[in-house]
C-alpha cells in the first residue's frame, strides 16, 4: 500500500474543505493551503541523568531499550540529545545523553499518525486534548504537543512487557505550517484546530 489512508484523507477530503474555512491570502490555491509539516517522536528517562555523574550500565541499557522501542515504533534511526550545559542540581554534565528524538516526515508521518489515532488513542483512559499552539513570531508555524503513550500499547512492542513495563512512554510534537493564513479562520477557530480537528473530532 502506497498511502495510508490518512494521507489520502488529508489530500482529497482536507484540502478542498479548508478552501472554505479559512481567511488567507491565497485561499484560492489549494497549493498554499497549511498543512502537517512533521512530526517529531522524543523519548528521554529520569535514569539518563541519574544520581552519578557518569551513567551506570543499567542507566545505559535502559537508555538502548528506550532508543531501540522508538526505532522500531518510528522505523528510522533515533538521534541523541545531549546536555547543552552542566546543572549541578540535577547532577547533570555538559554532553550528556539526555533523551533521542525522530523526525517523520510525509507517507512514514501518516502511517504513525494512522496508527496512533485509531489503534493506540482508544486505549489511552486519559488522555489530554489536542491544543494547538503557535511558536513562532511570524504566526506561520503551529504546533500540538501530546503524549503518544506507552510503548506497550503499540500493536509491535505489545509483547514485550518486561522491557517497558516501568517505562511512561515518549512525547510527540506535531508541527504544522500555516503559510502566512490568519490565526482564525470563518467560524472563529484556529488553524490549528481545524487542521487536527480532521483527525481528531
């Protein structure tokens, strides 16, 4: 299968009814509509910056399982994030690992988002609503941050409890562009909302 079919929603459904709802300058051109720019997976554990100086092995493996879990979840090779300074309170130290990150990016970002809505979302009791917030000075850029949950319950890692049995899953930040449009749109809401409202309803 060549697209997911949230792809093909977001093209063939999305697209022709933002035409109507929103006030932007190029409302006419279904090319310069906003849309979902990436989305970005991060992990990190209290354990990374434990109580020592210089991690432990067990710090260490922890820190393999929770790369190796978002590398199998994502499909692509996760990228550390290092301190950018000491904290002395936290025990922490310049350069030390501290999380990973992925970017997804077009047909890999949808099989995610396609699988998180309708397979692991149901399965979450609390979870927060979606809220959008802009970032950026211009207003062109919006995102929504949110927890993508345990690791246990995706469909890949649901067997595998005694490595992520104590572990509170990774974060997700979706970042969507909205190409100079206003911040609301005809019926008073946000880009933002809209946008995700067709995901999410």
């Amino acid at each position: 299968m060549n697209h997911s079919r949230l792809e093909w929603y977001s093209e063939h459904i999305m697209k022709r009814d933002l035409l109507y709802k929103l006030i932007c300058p190029f409302a006419g051109n279904i090319y310069t509509l906003p849309k979902i720019q990436h989305l970005s997976l991060n992990v990190s554990s209290s354990t990374t910056s434990g109580s020592q100086a210089t991690p432990n092995t067990s710090s260490r493996q922890k820190m393999i399982t929770l790369f190796s879990g978002l590398e199998i979840l994502s499909g692509q090779k996760v990228k550390k994030t290092y301190a950018k300074k000491s904290i002395a309170s936290f025990k922490l130290r310049k350069g030390q690992c501290i999380g990973g990150k992925v970017t997804l990016r077009n047909k890999e970002m949808y099989f995610f988002l396609e699988k998180f809505f309708f397979i692991v979302l149901p399965k979450i009791r609390e979870f927060v609503c979606l809220q959008p917030n802009t970032h950026d000075s211009t207003h062109t850029l919006s995102s929504i941050n949110f927890s993508g949950g345990s690791f246990l319950l995706y469909p890949e890692l649901s067997n595998q409890y005694e490595l992520f049995e104590s572990n509170k899953g990774f974060n997700a930040t979706l970042i969507m562009n909205t190409n100079h449009c206003s911040l609301h749109t005809v019926s008073g809401h946000s880009v933002g909302n809209i946008l995700i409202s067709f995901f999410v309803p």
